[in-house]
C-alpha cells in the first residue's frame, strides 16, 4: 500500500513539474540563443527565404535577408511572420543572400498571437 501511495504521489511531482504555465516567449530562449522576427518571402521544399529578420530584446545586428536551410511548416504561407531561434553567432555562408545550416536552428515557429 506504501509503494503505491509512493509512486502515486512521485507522478504528481513528475507532472506538475513538467507543466508550463508561462506565455512568456523570451523566457523559453535558452542561454546563448537569440530570438528573431521576420516575414517569410519565399518558400521551397528545402528552404525559407526570410525577410527583416530583426532580433528581439538582443543587442545584435537585424539580418535584412537570409535563407533558413530547414524544410518549412506545413501551414506555412509567403507573408507570414516567423519567430526564429538562432544560436548565438550563427555561421552565414558568403553568398547573396546569405545561407543559415539547419544546425544553426533551434526552432522556427509562428508566433502564438
């Protein structure tokens, strides 16, 4: 009877603190990544071509034009606004626009307003 009041009680704790209740965006950014906002220009199978990608709440400079290498949402349309979250000092290839590997991004969602 212990054992199973024990093993009741750690599944509470177990899912009461795996519960987020927070709509808070920026406090899901973790440490060392950047968040960004921009409008989707075009779309492919393979990419995202990502317009005024500017950042939030970072002292870090706005990307005017950049391609995402990540395969895009289903529901996705040109005109949308993302959120990006970009590593912190993400490489960008050279070329014109410039290229983001998808090892480079943590998540690429719509914002939730």
């Amino acid at each position: 009877m212990k054992k199973r009041l024990f093993i009741l009680t750690l599944g509470v704790f177990f899912l009461t603190a795996c519960a987020n209740t927070t709509n808070d965006t920026s406090s899901e950014i973790a440490e060392g990544n950047i968040l960004y906002t921009g409008t989707v220009a075009e779309l492919n199978e393979e990419s995202i071509l990502m317009e005024g990608l500017e950042p939030v709440d970072a002292d870090v400079a706005a990307i005017e034009e950049v391609v995402l290498l990540t395969a895009p949402l289903a529901e996705l349309e040109v005109g949308d606004t993302l959120e990006v979250i970009l590593v912190e000092n993400a490489p960008m290839t050279r070329s014109l626009p410039p290229q983001i590997p998808g090892n480079s991004i943590v998540e690429v969602r719509i914002p939730s307003n």
